[in-house]
C-alpha cells in the first residue's frame, strides 16, 4: 500500500494546486501527519486513516457550491485506479461524507475508529495558531467582516444555514472552533486540542483589548 499512498500524494498536491490557502496540499499535509500520530495510539486500519486523512478534502463542498457528491466520486475513481480492495474504499469513503463539523448530527451512532482518528486531525488543524490564521484567511477570501459587535453568535444553525452563513470571523470562534476541543474523540485528540483551545482563548481576550482599546 506504500506505493499507493505516495500516488495518492501526488494526485492530491496536483488537484490542490492553488486551492484556498486554508484547504489546500499543506492543510492535507497537516492533517495527514496529526492522523498518522493519533493511530499510533490506537487500534485502527493505517492505510484507511492515511487514505481518508489525504482524500477528505480533495472537492470541500465549500468551493463547489455546497455539493457533497463531488468529493466521493473523485476518491472512488481515484481509488479503484490504484487498484485499492473495494472494502478499503468504501471505509475511505465514509470517512469523506462523515467527517465535516456541519455533518455531525448526521454520523451514525458508533463510529469507526478510523473515522474518529481523522476527524481528530481534521478538527486539531482548525483550532490554536494554525487554526486561526486559517479562520482569519477564509474569511477574508468571502469578505465577510472580521469583528461587529452588533452582530451575536448564531450557536443553533441549521446544517444549510451553516453552510451558507457569511458571519463574522470572530463569531466562527463561538460557533465552531472553541467547540471542537469537546467534541475529540480519542485521548490524543483530547491532549493536542487543549493546548490549541487554550492559545485560541489568550488570542481572543488579546483581540478584545486591543479593539476596544484598553
């Protein structure tokens, strides 16, 4: 599977290429690493995690007009390409259509722990330093405005309000980042995100001192 691995590599770094500095080969890269540590720490298939961690944003719906297909249909073509055992793929491709923050409602009860490890990962990356320069980037790529105290955190959208939400950057802290530390599934998960939590809360009181000047 080595060999394969390193194709899937190579595919992703060219279909990635000039994607959204937040979604694109290096956030696959982080991603993939942060997987590769937490299964470590447990009992899991390593080249499902490995496959799943590189394809799971090979088309984010978020730069396809909310379209959730897109993504399984490139890692199923992809994947029967390289030859991968069909039980492999379908594991790869739960993993795909189930590890989004807006799906999370939607995964069904018990999980793989395949899918827990790479959700893991995928959600580390979204929080701490990292976490914030990306937050900070996407929202300035839909303009969308950094800070307006008029404007409240929404915490009961919908999965389609979510996805077409063009709030504040601040306000995504409220409605996704700061909740993701309790929402790990694995005890390495659980470490690395506190850590980052805790950087993401020292950044937000510094934003507050310094935007009502203090």
């Amino acid at each position: 599977m080595k060999s394969v691995i390193e194709n899937t590599v190579a595919f992703v770094k060219e279909k990635l290429e000039g994607a959204e500095a937040g979604h694109d080969w290096y956030h696959i890269e982080r991603v993939w690493k942060l997987s590769k540590k937490i299964a470590a720490t447990e009992d899991c298939n390593h080249d499902v995690v490995e496959l799943s961690a590189l394809l799971h944003d090979i088309a984010d719906p978020k730069f396809h007009n909310g379209d959730e297909t897109i993504a399984p249909k490139i890692s199923r073509a992809f994947l029967e390409e390289q030859k991968v055992p069909e039980e492999v793929i379908e594991q790869v491709l739960f993993i795909i259509r189930n590890i989004s923050f807006k799906n999370r409602a939607e995964i069904p009860a018990n999980p793989p722990i395949e899918l827990k490890i790479v959700q893991d990962a995928d959600r580390i990356d979204a929080i701490g330093a990292i976490g914030i320069g990306r937050t900070f980037n996407f929202g300035g790529y839909k303009n969308n405005p950094m800070y307006d105290p008029e404007i409240k955190p929404d915490l009961g959208m919908t999965k389609d309000q979510y996805k077409k939400s063009n709030g504040t950057t601040i306000n995504h802290f409220y409605e996704k980042l700061l909740l993701l530390k309790d929402m790990m599934n694995t005890e390495t998960g659980k470490k690395l995100a506190q850590e980052r939590h805790d950087f993401m809360q020292a950044f937000l009181d510094q934003f507050y001192k310094e935007w009502n000047v203090d």
